[in-house]
C-alpha cells in the first residue's frame, strides 16, 4: 500500500504519520520526489484502514500495490534509485558506468588488464576471485590471494572494485575487505540465504538475473536483499537460456525498460555472458546503451585463448579502446529522456 501525500505536507506532519504506521507495525518508507512525497507501507497491510489512511489531511490518496516486490516497487519510490559505489561513482538516475574486466581474477595479469580498461573510460573493475563453476573440475577462482589483487589495482586506479560472493560465510570477508560492490552470479540468484546475508550489510550488490530467472523472480531476489535493509541493489541482465542454441544465453533486452517501468533501481546489461562470444560483444553493448541501461558489465582479458574462463566472449584491451569510442557515441547522440 502507499499514500501519495499533499504537496503542502508539512516534515512535521509527515513524521506523525510514519510514527501512527509503524506504532500498527508496519514499516514505513518515506520518498520525496521532485513533485510529490511516497510514503510506501511495508508488513500486514491490512491492519490499516484505506479509508482512514485517506481521510487524513495530508494525505491526496492511497493506493494497493498489487506486486510481491514493494522495496523494489516504483510505485513505493518514483525517482530512479542513484546507488553510490565508492569513488564517486554513482550509477543510475542518468548517471552511466561501465564495469570492465577479466571473468577470473588470475594473477599478475589483473594489473595490466585493469591499467588498460580504466584507460579506455571503464569506471569500475570487475573480476571473479571466487568463480561459480558447472564444474567442480573447473578452476574455482584464486580465492582470498585474488581479492587481494583486486584491492592492489584498486588501490593504484582509485576505481571501485565488483567481485563475486558465492557463499554467506565469506559476506565477512567481503565487509572486512571493503570490496566496494558485491556480485551476486546468476547461479545464485534464487540462493535466499546468500541473499538476505548480503542484505545484512550496507555494500552495494550487483544482482545478476538468474539463468532462468524471470524480471518478476529476479525483483523479488532484490526484495530479499532489500528487506534486509540493503537499498543498495545493482540489477543485470545477462541472458536467460531460451531454445535459441547460436549464443551462450538469449540476451534479454526487454528487460530493460521493463525493469525501468516497473522498478526504481539501476539496471546493468551484460553483452559477455548475454552472448558468449566475442564478435557479438560490442554490438550488444551498444544495443543495450541504446535501450536506456544505466551500465554495462563487460568481460576484457588481455590473452582471451589463456584464460582460466570464458576467453570465448573476452574483448582483448584493443577491442574494448574501440567499443568504448562507440559507447561514447552512443551516448552522446541518446539524450535520457529518448529512452525512458
Ligand atoms: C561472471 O560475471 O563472470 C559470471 C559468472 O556471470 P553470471 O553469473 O552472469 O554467469
Ligand atoms: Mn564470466
């Protein structure tokens, strides 16, 4: 449910009103927009009286929210979430950011990759010290030693560092280490434990869609982290697995504006695992610029046939120069609102 105040609504009587929802238990979420103020309630919905909820002076109407999702719900948030990610990088609300980098972290060649992405215009460094595998047979990742690559690029970059979490024990780890966003993969996207952990802290998570996950199973996935107090959820589209057997996955465009439509938070693309290979990469990339994500996700390796995984959709450092120069066009031809 959520009340849509009078413009006159004063802080005072705003905050009478939250302390009369929370004293029936419920929680109450205040969003003040540009034009009007949200009050979004969250919990037994039915211990409030819509009528009388309505009568009050300062409230213009109230309205049910029919969806599962209310954290995630833009009609409990109307302004488009910005989600600070350290370094003054702001992602969503018209703010772009490109997350760039191996699949694995892999050794001494993070360094290099990373000095070369944050060159062509990436923002942020991407790479997986803990890597979710089909396989057990598979590298699992570098584990602990990788994070600390990572942090040793992003201590010479000044460039926040996203990295996967696969399992709620090493969410402390994660804290502790200041990893400054949080990956969640597509193999975990349903993992509720995982989720309410990550939940728990106050780290941005970049909440992959899972590998057939739905845009409804994947906001309630954000909803899980959200109602543990985590506001700070990232949201990707990386492909789902449809019949279509030419890509890795189905990249999912329409998730994009769906999201956007239904959702107030930021929503990433990632064309690497969308498609799988590398010559499909950039054209998606900027299909996806063009269709109004806030951010792109994109693997780089500077020796795609070597590396630990998914060399088959790696751009190599010269490729990523080029795609860059592109997104930049992109970009500056797309004013927002043509996309929105
Ligand atoms: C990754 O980002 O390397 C990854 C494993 O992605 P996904 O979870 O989308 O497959
Ligand atoms: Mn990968």
């Amino acid at each position: 449910m959520i009340a849509i105040l009078k413009k006159t609504a004063d802080e005072g009587s705003v905050r009478h009103l939250v302390s009369w929802i929370e004293k029936k238990g419920l929680e109450a979420h205040v969003s003040r927009g540009a034009n009007e103020i949200v009050i979004g309630l969250v919990g037994d919905t039915t211990l409030i009286d819509p009528f009388l909820l309505e009568s009050m002076d300062i409230v213009e109407r109230v309205q049910r929210v029919s969806e599962p999702f209310k954290k995630a719900n833009r009609k409990f948030h109307p302004e488009d979430s910005v989600i600070d990610c350290g370094f003054g990088t702001k992602i969503g609300g018209g703010n772009f950011q490109v997350i760039a980098g191996p699949c694995a972290v892999e050794g001494e060649n993070l360094i290099r990759i990373a000095r070369r992405v944050k060159q062509a215009g990436a923002t942020m460094l991407r790479g997986g010290a803990y890597k979710p595998r089909t396989s057990p047979y598979a590298c699992q990742g570098m584990g602990e030693a990788g994070l600390e690559l990572l942090l040793e690029a992003r201590a010479e970059l000044d460039m926040p560092i996203v990295t996967e979490v696969m399992d709620p024990r090493d969410v402390a780890l994660f804290v502790e280490k200041r990893v400054d966003v949080m990956q969640i993969g597509a193999r975990n996207a349903q993992n509720f434990p995982l989720l309410k952990e990550v939940g728990k802290t106050n780290v941005p998570v970049l909440l992959k869609r899972g590998l057939s996950g739905t845009v409804d199973e994947l906001l309630m996935a954000a909803e899980y982290i959200m109602s543990e107090g985590n506001d700070r959820v990232i949201l990707c589209e990386r492909g789902i697995r449809t019949f279509e057997t030419r890509t890795r996955n189905t990249f999912d465009l329409n998730a994009v504006p769906v999201i956007h439509y239904l959702s107030h938070l930021p929503v990433v693309a990632d064309p690497s695992h969308a498609t799988g290979y590398t010559r499909y990469v950039a054209p998606m990339a900027l299909a996806a610029c063009a269709g109004g994500a806030d951010g792109l996700e994109i693997e780089v390796h500077d020796d795609p046939t070597h590396a630990w995984s998914d060399g088959a959709q790696a751009l190599t450092p010269d490729q990523f120069d080029e795609l860059m120069e592109r997104i930049r066009i992109i970009r500056g031809a797309i004013a927002p609102e043509a996309v929105r």
